[in-house]
C-alpha cells in the first residue's frame, strides 16, 4: 500500500515538475501599453462606404461572411461553371480579398523563406504584381501547427493601401503596399511574438485605423495604427494565451464595439481607444473563429480545450449557451438563424435568440474553412476540396449540391459580383500546386492553368 501511495506521489511530483519546466521554457515579453493620449496619431471619421459592395478583407465588407443576393454558381466540376484558374505561387491558408477588381492574396514560399502579396487581374486570373514583404526568420516547425502556414491572415484592402502583418523574427510586422503597384508604402513592427502554432488573425478597418490581433502565451496584444502613415496609434495587452481568432467591429447596442475571443473570454474594446468595455468569461482557452452578430446579440464559439457556443447581449451578459464547439470554422447568420459547421464536419442550426437547435447534419470529411452566404445559400469546403451548398433553412437541412475541385481547400471563399473565388490545392506532397479558381454561371471558357 505505501509503495503504491509513494509511486502515485512520486508521479504527481513528476508531471507537475514537467509543467513547471515547460512553462518555464516559454519565453515572456512584457507588453508595452500605449494609450491614445501617448501616441501623435488623431482618429478621424472615414467614408468606407465605397467598401460595401466590395469584398474587402476577411469574411467580406462587414466582416459577417454574408454577401447580398447574387446567381452564384451553385453546382462545379474541374471544367463546368469555371470561368479561370491560374497557378498561385507559394502556400498560404488566407482568402482572397477582391476591390476594384483586383484580386489580392498573401503566401509565402517555405524554402525561400519568403512571404509575399500577389495581385490578380479580376477577369482572366492574370497576375499584375508580386511583392516580398518579407524574407527569412520563420519560425521553426515545432512552432507551427501541421496545417498552420507561414500566410494564414487574410489581406485588408481600403481601395488605395493592401494592408498585411506576418510573423517573422519572433515579431509581428506590419505591412502597408501600394494597390497599383505593389511598392511598399510603410512597414511597422507591431511587437513580440512567441509562437505556438503560426499566426493566424487577418487586420479590420475602423475609418481612420487598421487594427491587429496578436494573441501569443509570451504576451498577447491588439493594436491601432494609422492607416495613412503606419505609426501606432494605441496598444493594449491581452489574456496570456496562444489563441487565434481576428477582431470583429460591429455596432451591437448603439455604439461600435471591437470584439474578440479567446483566453477563456469574450472582450469587448472601444476601437478609437483600445479602451476596454466589458469581458465575459466563455467559449475556450484557444479559438479560431470570428465573432458573429445578429439581433443585438455577439456570438462566439470555441475552441480548445473547453467546448461552448455563448450568445452574449451589447454588454457582455450571458444570454444562452450550448456544449457544441467550432474551432476553426467561424459561426455565420442569415436572418434570425444561426449556422456553424464544426471541425468534424457536423452542420448545426440553432434559433439566434434562444440557441435551441433546429436540426444537425453530417456533411463530410474535415473543415478548417469558414462558410459563406449568399442571399439564402451557404457554401462551406472541407480539406478534402469538396464544397459544400446548402439552403439556410431554419426547418431542415436542404443539400443543393456537393462539388469537387482540387485535392484539399483550407481558405474560406470570396464572393465578387455573382462570381465565387477558392483557394485550392491539387496534387499532394511535393507536387502540390495552389490555385486560384473563379467559378462563375456564365464562364468565358479560359479554363486553362497559368
């Protein structure tokens, strides 16, 4: 009895000395708060309403996944409804972000150690530019997740700047190019950066400002900059976590609130001051997805390791909960209902105002790609290249089809002027080559690979 009691004990001593050691392993970087006040940069009101029909950056112009009403394409093959597909250098998981009809998408090339921004021409796929921003100070691999890539934020596009931050060196840099040209305009090194899995979170436009997302375990931080110069405008640190959901700006109870998830919490920020509103305990450690919101409510889910989906009202107060988490996909909602599809591919409906679930359903295979909509349909891919439509129907699930293209897809779609734009894979191991494939009812018949 006493040797079991003293190797039990021993055990005990054993595991907790190895968590001392690991922690003691991560390396902490204190974050330096800089308030409004202490900055020279002034926010100032900025007419982006020429954004709106644009899809601008992650998740589309207002950030929610949902386009207006559009004759997508509903039904694909390798040739059918593909108006081009081009090659795209390098490997990224980020979305393309469309405006003025260009096309921009951060890569990177792992074995040059180079993370770039390529330019497309909206009509045949042609390429107009490419731009290294960066070269070198990748992380290793054991501070990558195996699905994690050395581009995983989605570009930010204000019709005159393409706006992008990487992780390299152990910091996270900050990049302003040219939309015509490519030139870099300003480049700003936003802090430190201790990375467990990759970088994750693409920027937001607030008028005047460009805000970053930097959680990381050494020490976590989001920031302001001035969009016209690149100086920093505001930066508050964050929960100690290593966690990966990008900012969302939303008017939720009569104000602008600047909301993320994340080290066991949903935060809401002023996004002219970086000033906190409220935070609310909820969703998990580490979570991927962007905050929804519908009716006045803000919705988050997650994560890793905790399991919940929390519908909060404008200031933070729990409204409903439910055991079901997505961490990688985002939430989306149409109408008073709220859509998810999580990692395993499990489709949910829930009713926004309550979280009563509607229906579930088994689609297929694995996700990291978010959902989008447009009108009444939404579309969602899985790592296996096949694309998934289905009616946004609170009563039933409703498959319009499933489509193949590729060999895998990790980047959620674009939607652009009726036309739907993915991030593909074809091949595998060394012979995998992305592309870019615009698929469109009425294509031109330049199907060809650039």
């Amino acid at each position: 009895m006493e040797s079991r009691y003293y190797l039990r004990t021993l055990g005990t001593v054993t595991s907790l000395l190895m968590l001392i050691a690991l922690l003691g392993c991560q390396k902490k970087t204190p974050v330096k708060q800089v308030s409004i006040e202490q900055s020279s940069v002034s926010f100032s009101e900025k007419n982006l309403s020429h954004l709106k029909s644009e899809w601008p950056g992650w998740r589309g112009p207002d950030q929610s996944g949902v386009a207006g009403e559009a004759d997508t394409p509903t039904h694909w093959s390798e040739t059918e409804n593909v108006k081009w597909r081009v090659d795209v250098p390098g490997r990224g998981n980020a979305s393309p972000v469309i405006v003025n009809n260009r096309i921009y998408l951060a890569t990177a090339d792992d074995s040059a150690q180079k993370q770039k921004i390529v330019a497309f021409d909206i009509t045949d796929g042609s390429q107009l530019w490419s731009t290294t921003v960066n070269e070198g100070g990748f992380p290793s691999s054991g501070q990558m997740h195996p699905k994690s890539t050395h581009a995983n934020g989605t570009v930010l596009c204000d019709g005159t700047r393409v706006i992008t931050a990487s992780l390299h060196h152990e910091k996270i840099t900050a990049y302003a190019l040219n939309v015509e040209t490519g030139k870099i305009i300003w480049t700003q090194e936003l802090g430190a950066f201790n990375s467990k899995f990759g970088y994750a979170p693409s920027p937001v436009l607030y008028n005047s400002f460009v805000i970053f997302a930097c959680d990381n375990h050494g020490g976590g931080y989001l920031c302001a900059l001035d969009t016209e110069s690149g100086e920093l405008a505001w930066r508050v640190e964050r929960p100690l976590a290593s966690t990966y959901s990008s900012p969302r700006i939303a008017n939720v109870g009569g104000k602008d609130q600047l909301l993320i998830s994340g080290g066991e919490k949903i935060i809401s920020y002023d996004p002219r001051t970086g000033k906190e509103n409220w935070q609310t305990p909820g969703t998990a450690d580490a979570t991927c997805g962007t905050v929804v919101v519908a009716k006045d409510l803000i919705i988050a889910s997650g994560g890793y390791p905790q399991s919940q989906t929390i519908a909060l009202d404008s200031a933070g107060q729990k409204q409903w909960e439910v055991k079901t988490k997505l961490y990688e996909p985002s939430l989306i909602t149409v109408g008073d209902t709220l859509f998810g599809i999580t990692d395993k591919g499990i489709a949910y409906c829930w009713d926004v105002t309550t979280g009563a679930e509607q229906w579930k359903e088994r689609l297929g295979g694995n996700f990291s790609a978010s959902p989008v909509a447009v009108g009444d349909t939404i579309y969602v891919s899985n790592l296996e290249g096949q694309t998934f439509v289905f009616k946004a129907n609170p009563s039933s699930f409703q498959q319009i089809s499933v489509n193949r293209l590729g060999t895998d897809c990790y980047a959620s779609p674009a939607v652009y002027d009726g036309n739907i734009y993915l991030r593909i894979g074809t091949g595998n191991g060394q012979s995998r080559q992305e592309e870019l494939v615009c698929l469109s009812r009425q294509p031109s018949g330049n199907s060809s690979q650039n």
